[in-house]
C-alpha cells in the first residue's frame, strides 16, 4: 500500500455528525410510509436507548431496523438512500466537522470512518463525507443477494471495532504499528476498545460520562457542533 504516516479514524454518530444516523433512518422509513409508526417508532426508540446504555443487542436491532426495506428491489432501495441522505444527512453536514476530516485528509493521514451503524445507511454517508474507507457493520447477503437481516462478519461494535480495523489494515498490506500517530474521534464511552487502542484519542462532543473518563485521563477533549 502507499506509505501513509499517520492513522486517522472516526466513529460517525454524535461524532461528525450531530444526529444519529441510524435512528434517524428508522425515522425516516416511518416518514415516507414504509415503516408503521407506532409499532416501528416505539422499537426503534427502545434499541436506540439500549445503545446509550451500553447494552444494544445488535443481532436483534440489524434484525428489527432492516426489515422494513429489505425485501424492496434494489431500485427502490437506492432512492431511498438518496433521499435519505439529501433530505436528512446533508442538512446536517456541519462545517468543522467536514474541515476537520479535509484537514487530516490533507496531512496525508489514511482516514476512515468506523461505526455501529449499518453498511446500507453509511455508505453514501461516508461518500458525502468524502471518506473512501468505511467499516460499518456489514449485513449478510442469501445467494440471491437479499439482504437477510442476520450480519456478516465482526460487527464493528465496541470491542469489535478494533477486530474490524485490525482485519481492515491486514487486508491493506498495514499494521498499527508502522503509522507514527494513530487518532481516533468518539462521543461514545461504547468506543472504549479503540480510544484505548489510539495514540491520540479525542473525544469529541462526548457525552457526559466520556468526557468525565477523558478529563481523568488527559484526553484531548473536541466539541465541533457547539
């Protein structure tokens, strides 16, 4: 691979952008009709507070949050990304947010966006970030290609993240320890595994009990939407 000095990686939700995606989908779906509102709203507030405790099961969630589009044909799903991110994403593409990810990209730094949400909801995500390299969870595909609800693979989910980035940097012909400085940006005290695995690790817009665990341990502390 290119020689590359420096690792640089981003959670998404709360981290560059200030909603999170993934719920934010879910809402969405309901919007357009695909969804039915109360039963689908109420499920996906539940999994989404078990995120902020800490305790997602993400089987059960990939499960819950896919079946409402995933038997559509493929064009319809396409739009629906789209939409969604033109309709939803854009509007919240924060300004430092995107400079921040221009700025490592401009020192060099390989650069990629690591998150528990979904393939089929991040991919154009990171395409509107101009980030190349995305490691979400990924979502298992039957012969046919339908998308079967169940996931494929390490889910990139607290300690799994640093299993994704540690397969996504072999598969790169990469280590962890050829870069000088390896940063990672996180809200989420979730994402402990690989803030601890970082050189630099910033939190950023962290929530109350990161930013606590961040001042104990001297890390550089980044709030971007304020």
């Amino acid at each position: 691979m290119t020689h590359f000095r420096n690792l640089c990686l981003f959670d998404l939700d709360h981290t560059l952008l200030p909603i999170d995606s993934d719920h934010a989908f879910g809402e969405f779906l309901v919007r357009i009709g695909w969804a039915d509102g109360d039963t689908f709203r109420r499920g996906n507030d539940h999994y989404y507070a078990q995120y902020l405790a800490g305790r997602l099961n993400l089987d059960e969630y990939i499960d819950f949050s896919t079946a409402p589009w995933r038997c559509r044909r493929p064009e319809e799903q396409r739009a629906v990304q789209q939409r969604f991110v033109e309709e939803v994403v854009r509007p919240m593409l924060h300004p430092k947010a995107v400079a921040l990810v221009r700025e490592h990209q401009a020192r060099g730094d390989l650069v990629a966006i690591v998150t528990a949400t979904n393939e089929f909801v991040t991919t154009p995500i990171a395409a509107a970030f101009g980030v190349e390299h995305l490691l979400a969870v990924q979502l298992e595909r039957d012969a046919s290609g339908t998308i079967t609800g169940r996931i494929h693979g390490v889910p990139s989910y607290r300690e799994g993240k640093v299993t994704r980035v540690d397969q996504w940097l072999a598969g790169l012909g990469a280590h962890w320890s050829q870069f000088e400085r390896t940063s990672f940006y996180s809200d989420s005290p979730n994402d402990l595994p690989l803030l601890e695995r970082a050189s630099d690790p910033v939190a950023t817009n962290p929530s109350p009990a990161l930013e606590s665990l961040a001042r104990q341990r001297g890390w550089r502390i980044l709030k971007l939407f304020e």
